[in-house]
C-alpha cells in the first residue's frame, strides 16, 4: 500500500505492530486483537491520523498479516504497511526505512498504546519542532519502587521523585533516528534508549494516562473501559 501525504503535515509516525504480544494470552498478533470489536491498530492508527501535523504513517506489520493489516487501514489514507522484523528494533527500522522524502520529524509509537490521543502526537511533535533531537512523554512513577535481589529480599527503596515511566509516542530529528537505528548493536525496549547511547539529550514532555500500554488481559479489560471517554 503506497503512502498517500498530507501536505500541511511535517511528521511522520511510525508503528511497530509485528509482535505477537504473548503476555496478552493465545490469539492473533497484539496489535490485530480487537478492542470493543477493532483490532487495537486501528484504534491506535486513526488517533495518530487525528493529529494535524502528521503527514503520513508507516505501520510494520507481521509477514502473514501484512495484507490484512493494509486492508483494515486502507479508510485512513496516510498510511503505508510494511513488513516487520523478528524485533522491535528492527521493525522500527524497516518502517523507517519507507518514509518518503519529506518529513524530517519521526515520531515512533506502539500500537499497544491504541488510545494514546491525538493531542499527545502534537505535543511530542512541537518539542521536536522546537530544536530537540529527542523527545519523549513520561509520567511520574506513583508506586514506591524497592530494589530486591534475585531472592526477592528487599535490599532499599528507590527515590521515586526522579523516576518517570516512558510511553509513546517517541519523537526524533529523522537524521537522529536514522543514525541510531545505523549503529545500534544490543537491542533496547524503546528508541530512545539507542539515542541515549549515543549521547543524544533526550527531552521530557508530560504524557497521558490514556496513553496505557495493552500487555495483558486486564490492560485490555481497562482500556475497553476508558474508551468511551478517551479523547
């Protein structure tokens, strides 16, 4: 499926979708299972689209669900479907690599995140925008954090007021992403991780409670639960 662009756009927002998401039980992969009768891609995807300032998106998707995944997305004309990798990592990288000439902000987003709002993608977006090669939205951590060793006895309690618990979307200068993605070596959880090792500042904007990453059967249930409300 050929991106179709949006011309007052600057952004283009990579999805991931190609993991299999075992946490969340048997069945299709993660990002394919339905959320109130939608798979959770669809529900992810038409929020990014929202947004104004993306231009197109890129989704990788698994090898066998690729078609699929291009027919249950084709209503939202900014976006292109490609195959993913064995990884998240690489996945990214694949997405990436099939962003047009154009946009020269990426911002990477899981589809996990399906509720993530519109709002959110303009936030982390303007923060590039701004000068920063590296954004990411966060949240305060909440719960009292303990380090335990491999025995699970508590050997101290973390200061909390200093943690921040990472969600997406991500956003970077292209030519940042593209060179981290180039070197990395050891696969990370996100993508600012591999800016990070690279000694690239990575800068916070608040996040969104409804930004909630869909890992297991309860995220679901709650995500279900907040959908009539999320914005």
């Amino acid at each position: 499926m050929t991106a179709q662009l949006n011309p007052r756009g600057d952004v283009a927002v990579l999805v991931p979708a190609a993991g299999a998401g075992v946490r969340l039980g048997p069945g299709r992969p993660k990002a394919l299972r339905p959320l109130a009768g939608e798979p959770l891609l669809v529900h992810a995807v038409r929020r990014i689209a929202a947004a104004p300032s993306v231009r197109t998106i890129v989704v990788a998707a698994p090898a066998a669900e690729a078609a699929g995944a291009a027919a249950l997305l084709a209503p939202i004309t900014e976006v292109t479907v490609v195959v993913g990798g064995a990884t998240r990592q690489e996945s990214v990288a694949a997405a990436l690599a099939a962003v047009p000439a154009g946009p020269e902000i990426i911002l990477v987003h899981d589809a996990a995140r399906a509720l993530a709002p519109s709002a959110l993608v303009e936030s982390v977006a303007a923060a590039v925008r701004s000068g920063r090669d590296a954004v990411i939205p966060v949240l305060p951590v909440v719960d009292t954090v303990k380090q335990v060793t491999d025995g699970e006895l508590v050997v101290g309690t973390v200061d909390r007021s200093a943690l921040r618990a990472v969600q997406t979307p991500q956003g970077f200068r292209r030519a940042v992403l593209a060179a981290a993605h180039a070197e990395a070596v050891d696969p990370l959880t996100d993508d600012a991780g591999l800016v990070e090792k690279r000694g690239v500042p990575v800068h916070c904007v608040p996040g969104s409670e409804y930004a909630l990453k869909i890992t297991r059967p309860f995220d679901l249930a709650l995500a279900e639960h907040l959908l009539g409300t999320a914005p």
